[in-house]
C-alpha cells in the first residue's frame, strides 16, 4: 500500500518518545514504562502511555490518489503510584511537552492536567497535534 508511510511514522515516533523518555528517566526511575498499549491494571510506576487519536487527511490533491498528509493528534497519560506524588506524573508530561516541540514541533492542544487521583495512582493528561507531510523528515 502506497500509504503505509503513515503507520511508519506512528511506529517510528513512538520509538522515538520512547527512547527520549527512557534516556531522560530511566536511570531514576528503574521500573519506568513506555507502552502504546492500555492497561486496566498498571503495576509499573511511573508509565507513560501514547495514544494515537483520530486523525485526518490534509494536503488533498485535485487526484486524491495519494496520502499527502495527515494531522497526528496524540494523548499521552503518565501515571505515576501515590508513594511518588502527582509530581513525578507532571514532571515527566512537562519533559515530554518540551521534547515533542522543540524537538519535532508538536503544539500543546491540552496541557497536563491530573485525571485520576484515585485508589494507589495519579494519572496525568496531555494533548499534542501535529500536521505531517509525506516528505517531512522529522527524525535526522
């Protein structure tokens, strides 16, 4: 499929937060997690989990037979246990805001806020948006 570069890309930055977020705090917090895959029960503290949310196609030519771009929209959720405070959940969202822009230019849609302060966790909630190209070269 000639648009595949699209699941690339998701799959690519994912990697990429991943590693930033792992080299930023791992030495830290040892049990740290980086998943894109949600979890009722999470047992590791903190972790950080990408969401990609619904997108759409920008950039439509008078053909329409290619994907030229596409707006990313991601919601990231850092929960972190109560015995390391809302502090250490909002610390690392500030770190990754800052990352995500000057680093591949997202913008904030959302700034973190505390979702869940309930039973042996926090959890806190960004947003970013981003519109991509299929040249966009964000990963040199």
């Amino acid at each position: 499929m000639a648009d595949n570069w699209v699941r690339d890309f998701k799959n690519t930055l994912f990697t990429h937060i991943k590693y930033q977020t792992e080299k930023a705090y791992k030495s830290k917090y040892k049990s740290l997690k980086v998943t894109r895959d949600k979890e009722s029960n999470v047992t590791n503290f903190p972790t950080v989990y990408i969401q990609y949310l619904s997108g759409r196609e920008v950039g439509q030519d008078l053909t329409g037979d290619t994907l030229n771009g596409f707006q990313c929209d991601m919601q990231i959720d850092v929960t972190s246990s109560k015995t390391q405070e809302y502090v250490v959940a909002e610390d690392i969202c500030y770190t990754l805001i800052d990352i995500l822009k000057k680093k591949w230019n997202f913008r904030v849609t959302t700034f973190p806020i505390e979702v869940n302060n309930s039973g042996d966790t926090h959890t806190v909630t960004f947003r970013v948006s981003r519109i991509v190209g299929f040249n966009d070269s964000l990963f040199k």
